[in-house]
C-alpha cells in the first residue's frame, strides 16, 4: 500500500524529544511522495499553549499546499487542570502525572476558542498515561478504554491517536510484575473494542493508524504487534475509517 498522507507529525516546538523544524519536514515528506500532511505538536496542558504559538507561527513561515496545521491533545484530569490553575506547575509539561484522585473526571485542556484563535484544522486526541488507578493490569485496561470512550465521543476530537498505546516510560513500574496487555492483547476483553468502535462511527469520528508509535516500535513485541494488526482489522470490519500518522519527531522517515 502506497502511503500518501500522514496527519501526526511533531515539530521542534513540541514539549518533548522532537527536533524538526517545520522547514525540514515540508522537505522531507515530499521526498517520501506524502501528498497531504499535518503538524500536531503537544498540547497536554495550558502550559503549552505558548509551543502552540509557536508553532503555528513558523507553519505560516512554511507553508505550502498539502500542508496542515493540528495539534495532538492529551486526555487528562479535571483535578490535574483545576490545580494547575492555582499556579506553581509552570514545569508541569506532561501535567501532573501523581497525586490525583483514582479514577479521576477527564477532560481535555482545550477549546473551541483555542481551536479558532490558533488556527486549528483538526485535534487528535490521545490517550497517554493511566489516571492515577492502581498498577494493576485489569485497572489499566478498564482506565484506558475509559479515555479512549471519552476521546471517542469528545466533540473538539477528530482524530483518535494511538489506541492502546503504552508509554515506555512507565515500563519500569510494572515490567517486572506484568504487562499490560503487550504479551497477550487478547485480554482487553472484546466487548471494549465493539463498544470503542461503536462510539467511533456514531460521533464520526478517525482512528489512527500510528506507524512509529506501535506498528513500527522497535519495543514492542512482535505478537503484540500482529494481534494489534487483527485488532484494526476488527475495527474496519465494523466500519470505522482510519487516518495514517507517523508520529515522526527526530527525523522523517516513514519506514522506521
């Protein structure tokens, strides 16, 4: 299959480890013969509205046609943003990962406000972290599919990044222990993929295939991978469409 769109790609003013400027992705993407495209750099909080800025001011700098301006939103807690509020987190660029309330209300920080004065095309919404629930492999299943429903039928979200995604920075806290679900995907239990995928079509709504992320991490084993493979394959069969993203931050390559 021929690949000639990718809607999630990070530029250097992205919170994290990216580094490309905007320049060099508009020249690589059309190097890989990618026709239509986009730059979701990281809005997990307010903290990062000004790397939003930013952003879009260097995507006008650069832009051509085919080329997109989103932003990827993380799915965090109404207590995490309420708190933030209050001030002192100015370093919090994840949010704050500890201390919240199990099971906590979600949200995510933005509006549509945001969305028209930045100039937002589209909003992938992801899930990225467990919300303070015991690290225990049922209690991670059922917070993860938890957000993934709420970003599923959340109005500002076009896009559905990553399902089932899991942050190696957290390995360290349970590998010894259990895996989520990368040794065996099967025990997410069925009924939570029929019910993400209903609420996917219902909202009309895009779930994305993420190439560098899952498909392609070099850490993830490869029966996870293949059963992951079965799961989109399931997704499709019940109608949802999906959308390609790379999830690039160092460099551009689609291959990996």
């Amino acid at each position: 299959m021929k690949i000639e769109t990718d809607w999630h790609i990070h530029s250097h003013n992205s919170f994290d480890e990216a580094s490309m400027s905007m320049a060099e992705i508009v020249k690589a993407v059309s190097s890989k013969g990618i026709r239509q495209f986009g730059v979701t750099d990281h809005l997990n909080t307010r903290i990062n509205i000004p790397d939003i800025e930013a952003s879009r001011r260097e995507y006008l700098e650069n832009r051509v046609d085919g080329f997109h301006f989103g932003v990827e939103v993380s799915c965090v807690s109404v207590w995490e943003i309420e708190q933030i509020k209050k001030g002192g987190y100015e370093k919090a660029v994840c949010g704050i990962r500890e201390g919240g309330p199990v099971w906590a209300d979600m949200t995510v920080d933005i509006t549509q406000q945001d969305i028209e004065n930045l100039g937002i095309e589209y909003v992938i919404g992801g899930t990225h972290w467990p919300l303070y629930v015991p690290w225990e492999r049922n209690a991670l299943i059922m917070d993860y599919h938890r957000q993934n429903m709420f970003l599923a039928t959340h109005p500002l979200i076009m896009i559905v990044a990553h399902p089932w995604w899991f942050h190696s920075k957290y390995w360290g806290k349970y590998v010894d222990r259990f895996e989520p679900w990368f040794n065996d995907f099967n025990v997410i239990p069925k009924s939570m993929h029929e019910e993400f995928a209903d609420a996917i079509i219902e909202n009309k709504k895009v779930v994305e295939i993420n190439l560098h992320a899952i498909i392609l991490n070099w850490g993830y084993p490869e029966g996870f991978k293949y059963q992951y493979l079965g799961y989109l394959s399931f997704l499709k069969s019940r109608g949802v469409r999906f959308s390609i993203g790379s999830d690039c931050h160092q460099s551009y390559n689609m291959a990996g």
